[in-house]
C-alpha cells in the first residue's frame, strides 16, 4: 500500500535507557538529513525544556511526520512513552511511525507494546503509517554474542535507510499483533514491579559520590544525600544507572541484570579489528530466531 507524500519536516521523539533506542533515533535522524530533511530530536525523560528550545510537543504542527521509538520492556513500553501520548495534542491527521527496539527482534510477545502505542496514537487522532521492529543488542537477562551485537550495529543504518526510503516514497505497513489479554495482565504485573527495583540496589564502597546516577536518571527517581544515591519508587528499570556507573558501585543481584554490564562503546571497542563470524555462524538456538532473521532478511523490517 502507498500514498502520496509530501514529507519534508520530521520530528524524532525516542526513550533510551542504555542507548540502543538512542543510536537508532540517530540513524534515522543522519538518513533524514542526507536526504535534505529539516529533523528535529526529542528524548523523552529528559526535564522539558531543560535545553531552552521548544519541544516537539511545542510544535505539533511544525512536523509532517513524526518518528516515535522506544525499546520494549518484555511486554510493555517504558512509561514515559505512554506519558508523552497522553500529553501529546496531535494536528488531527498527523502522521507517525512507530519503532520498538528489542533485543529478542519481532517475536511474541516483544510485539505487544507496539500495538498498544499505536492503538492509543490512533485514539488522539494520529494516523499511524508505518510501525517495525528494530534489533539492537540485548540489555537484559541475556547478553548478544559480541559477533551478533556487531552485525546488528552494522545493519543499523541499512534498516533506517531502507525504512526511511519507504515512508518518503508513501509505503503504508501495518502489522496485525494485538496486545491480548495476557499481555495486558503481565504488562500491569510488570509496571508495578519495576518501579521498586531500584530500591534494593546495593550502593557499594567504590560509590565516589559522583552523582551521574541521579543526573541521569529518566524519572528523577534518584537523589543524593550525603554523598551517596537513594532510591523512591518511579524506577523504569531501565539500567542506565547501573550500567553507566563509572565505578559499577550499584549492585544487583536480579537475574535481569548483566553481571557483566552493557555498553554499547564498549562493545566496539572490545570487538574493534575482529573479524565478525557468519551470522549463522553465532547466532543460534531458537531464543535468537528473531534476530537471525532481521539479520539475514536485508528487506526484514
Ligand atoms: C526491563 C527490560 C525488559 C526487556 N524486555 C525485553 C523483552 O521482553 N524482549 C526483548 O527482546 N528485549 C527486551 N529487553 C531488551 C531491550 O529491549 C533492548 O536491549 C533494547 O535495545 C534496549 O534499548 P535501550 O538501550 O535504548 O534502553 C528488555 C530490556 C529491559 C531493560
């Protein structure tokens, strides 16, 4: 399906925790630019305003089409992405994208969150013209091979190109996956759940006081006192604190949690002047059947 066009103008609204998210709102905003468009970027999380510029949400009518990505938590978006669809006044029509970043790929029940952004989208009046599925390395529970990581990188802007190509040239796609019942009922199991765990970090010795923990901290749900982070209750579970201590003073011991960190800088670094083995070669077994497919299907979106 297709439509005629006419986008000059995109604005880009993401939510990253440890910056996957992030580097793929990038991606799309290099290509935008590239190809001669005005992009303007918004990370949600961030104290609006806190840059002096208007916001995207300021500027409603200023976009043609808006970019909207978030990494999907199991089953679930993180809040702050739900936030901004409820503030958001959207000009009645309005077109948007819609990207889930996983690191699982488009598998059940990965797909769940997607669909529930886009439902509420439609209900305040946006028009959703295209929704996919980006891969970037896995944050949680169970890291991607260094090889798979890198080829996901790699593939990164081959993806962003190749979607962007299609919105600009009217391409419509639309996937079927419907929230359902039990995704629902784990989704609202696993808001109420994440939002205490920060609560039980550890905060060992090598804590130096820095603060970076609190200043990035999405939902300010971090504060110092006397030199050391406390913890309320509106974590995300996003990782950003634990994995970008500069000391890895907070500790956990939930099995979701890396024990050997995430950094996607480190990543590169590590794995800078290796030669990356086949996909097929590394990325096996049936829990990586999204991410072998998204890697070996160049069209797969
Ligand atoms: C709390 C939490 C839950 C996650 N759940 C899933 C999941 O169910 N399936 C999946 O494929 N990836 C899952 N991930 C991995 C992230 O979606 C993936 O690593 C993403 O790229 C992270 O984006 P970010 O770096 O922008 O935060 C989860 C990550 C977190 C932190």
């Amino acid at each position: 399906m297709s439509e005629s066009v006419g986008i000059h103008r995109i604005g880009i609204v993401y939510f990253s925790g440890t910056g996957g998210t992030e580097a793929a709102a990038h991606s799309f905003a290099e290509q935008a630019q590239a190809k001669g468009l005005a992009v303007e970027l918004e990370e949600l999380g961030r104290k609006a305003g806190a840059t002096g510029r208007k916001t995207l949400s300021e500027t409603p009518a200023g976009w043609d089409c808006l970019l909207l990505l978030f990494p999907v938590y199991a089953t679930d978006a993180p809040a702050p992405v739900y936030e901004w669809i409820r503030s958001w006044s959207p000009v009645a029509g309005q077109r948007i994208a819609v990207f889930s970043v996983s690191g699982g790929g488009e598998v059940w029940p990965n797909t769940g969150c997607r669909a529930e952004c886009c439902r509420q989208l439609e209900e305040k009046g946006l028009r959703v013209i295209y929704e996919a599925m980006l891969c970037m390395p896995c944050n949680w529970l169970m890291p991607t091979h260094d090889h798979v990581a890198m080829h996901l990188l790699a593939a990164l802007p081959r993806k962003t190109e190749l979607i962007l190509g299609r919105i600009l040239s009217g391409s419509i796609r639309r996937t079927a996956h419907r929230k359902g019942f039990l995704v629902r009922q784990l989704a609202k199991y696993e808001q109420s759940g994440s939002r205490g765990f920060a609560r039980k970090l550890h905060v060992d010795e090598a804590c130096n006081g820095c603060a970076r923990c609190a200043r990035d901290c999405p939902t300010g749900n971090i504060r110092m006192h006397n030199g050391r982070p406390e913890f309320a209750d509106e974590c995300l579970m996003c990782f950003k604190c634990v994995y970008n201590c500069p000391v890895r003073a907070l500790q956990s011991n939930n099995i979701m949690v890396l024990k050997q960190g995430f950094s996607l800088s480190g990543l590169q670094r590590r794995m800078k002047d290796t030669p990356l083995l086949p996909v097929e070669e590394c990325c096996k077994g049936v829990l990586w059947s999204g991410v072998k497919t998204y890697l070996t299907d160049r069209d797969r979106l």
